[in-house]
C-alpha cells in the first residue's frame, strides 16, 4: 500500500493527514475483505449443481469422435485474444 498511499505525513509529524491516510488504507483494506468474501460466495455458487440438470447436461454428451481436419479452431487462434483480455 505504500504506493498507494504516502507515508510522508507520518515522516513530517502531519498527524491529521497520516490519520486521513490510516483512515484511506482501513477503507481499503475493509474493501479487499468484501472482495475477497463475494469471491468465495461466488465460487461456491458456481461449484454447486443446481438440481438433476448437471446430470441430463452429461446423459446428452457423447463422444463424436475428432473432428475433421480445419473445422477445429487452432490454439494459436485464443492468443490474441486472451492475451487483450487481461491486458484490459
């Protein structure tokens, strides 16, 4: 969080603005925590199965075989891609 938030107001003995900066690092660490839970809440609903619908999703697949030559994407096709997304 030093990036963030300057320590310079404690160096300087400006003890309003390095309470305003304790107060700025307490917000952003309570945030993080919120984060953090919605994430957890997150993955439990999506790990849970929802009903016999995971079981039918499976009764419908079935294995087709490989798919002939130039009718499957190429790998290299997802670099570009992926490689934006987590640019952005």
């Amino acid at each position: 969080m030093a990036g963030i938030l300057s320590l310079r107001p404690f160096e300087g003995r400006d003890y309003d603005r390095a309470r305003e900066v304790l107060e700025r690092a307490a917000q952003l660490t309570a945030f993080r925590d919120r984060v953090a839970a919605l994430q957890k809440d997150w993955d439990g609903l999506i790990a849970a199965p929802v009903g016999d619908e995971d079981e039918t999703a499976r009764a419908d697949r079935r294995n087709l075989g490989r798919l002939r030559r130039g009718l499957r994407t190429r790998e290299e096709a997802y670099f570009k891609p992926i490689l934006h997304t987590l640019v952005e």
